[in-house]
C-alpha cells in the first residue's frame, strides 16, 4: 500500500484540489493507499476542510500535529503513523503532480529503495519559481553534490518516495523545519540504500503564501549537511543499510 504523507499549515484554499487530484489519479490506477494529512497548527480553516473531504474521499485520514510547528516536524509526526510499505511526501500547496506520483510508485516497486525527484533532470519542469530561490537552490544544491559526490542535482526537492524499511533505517530524524528535504535523501544516499532519480513537475503555488523563509532556514540547512557529510567520512559505515544475505 502506498501512503501519501502531506503536512499542511494554513492551507484552506489548496488542500481540497490537492487531496480530491490525488485521490483521483490512484483510483484510476487502481493503486492501494491512504493520503495522510497532517495539521501543522493551522489557524485557518484547514482542519475544517479536511472533515469535510473525508466524507468524500474515503482514503483520508488526518492527525492534527501534536508536535511544536514545523514542517519537518509534521512529516514526522506523519511518518510515525503511515500505515503503507511506502512512503511518499508530497507538498499541500498543489505544487506536485499526482501524475508524477504515479510514476514514482511505478519506479520503486521495481525494487528500490527510495525514488528522488529532480526538476532540474531532462524532462523535469518548473513553472513560476521565484527567481532569488531558483538562484538559491542551484548553488546550494551544487554544493551538495560536489561536497557528496553524486550525480542527483535537486536533494532539497521535497517530492521522494521511500520503503517503510529505508524510512526505518533513517530514524532518527533531527531536522524540525524544511531541512528534513535535505536530511532523508543525504541520510540515504550515505548509508547505502538504492535509490532512482525520476524528473518530476513543479508549479508555484496558486494559493497562499510558501512556509520557506530563506532567511530563516539558511543556518538549518547548513547544520544537516554538516551532520550528514560528518557521517559519510567518519561514522565507518556504522548505520550502513544491513545487507540481507542470499
């Protein structure tokens, strides 16, 4: 079963299109799943809406965050309850395309242990993306794989798709807020887990106002890909993915 984790915060204007285009896209593929929502302490109406959706959408199911606010922390709190062999984190804000969704599942029942999505990779696609993020995300997401040595080109992209195994593996996470986007996929790629790169569609939000305050997240990020290039060189394989005998 596939559970799609979604955290949301103040996100009464999208999160109906978002949840009703998904819930959609896997029944038409017949695709086994839940879509798991969790209120990161909204102050609007979105809890309200998502009582409503479940009338109609019979594979919803939504916890309120009883952990402080944060978007790490709401996928956490998510990825503590999913009740699927897979995992994946999807946005709120209508940003990630059901379709993609699709695909990815598609990708890893081939047997990997994550799919990654890179909208930067040929066939990728951004639409609207703020030009000062753009700038951002291209020199900090070189950084990255140079420092890492690898060839995937968008780790802090939020839309992947993990195993429940890979997701276990993982634990513990430390990051609260967006930096999660960074911890999951270096954590991975470090302890040996297979993984796919899959070219994925991304559109601005339509609604709202994005949760990502650069300002604030600078310093955050820069702690996870010390912590994890910390482990790469000198943790001597100690959390490496066990290796199932044959």
């Amino acid at each position: 079963m596939l559970s799609v984790v979604i955290p949301a915060h103040n996100e009464e204007a999208c999160i109906s299109d978002t949840v009703q285009g998904i819930y959609k896209k896997l029944q038409s593929q017949a695709i086994q799943h839940e879509i798991l929502v969790v209120n990161d302490h909204s102050t609007d109406k979105t809890a309200e809406v998502l009582k409503v959706l479940q009338k109609t959408v019979p594979t919803l199911i939504f916890y309120n965050n009883e952990l402080p606010a944060g978007f790490g922390r709401a996928i956490r709190f998510g990825l503590d309850r999913f009740k699927g062999d897979v995992a994946a984190i999807m946005m709120a804000d209508l940003s990630d395309s059901p379709d993609d969704l699709v695909r990815f599942y598609r990708k890893i029942l081939e047997g990997y242990d994550c799919v990654f999505g890179s909208r930067f990779a040929k066939g990728g696609q951004v639409m609207d993306y703020p030009k000062l993020k753009l700038f951002i995300n291209r020199i900090a997401n070189n950084l990255v794989r140079v420092a890492f040595g690898i060839g995937y080109n968008d780790v802090t992209n939020a839309f992947k798709m993990y195993k429940r195994s890979t997701i276990e593996g993982l634990k513990p996470f430390l990051a609260p807020h967006f930096n999660l986007t960074l911890e999951l996929p270096l954590k991975a790629i470090v302890r040996g887990y297979s993984y796919a790169v899959l070219p994925n569609k991304w559109t601005h939000r339509k609604h709202g106002a994005s949760k990502l305050k650069i300002k604030e997240m600078g310093s955050r990020y820069f702690f996870i890909f010390l912590y994890c290039l910390i482990e790469k060189f000198f943790s001597r394989g100690d959390f490496k993915k066990i290796r199932e005998s044959r």
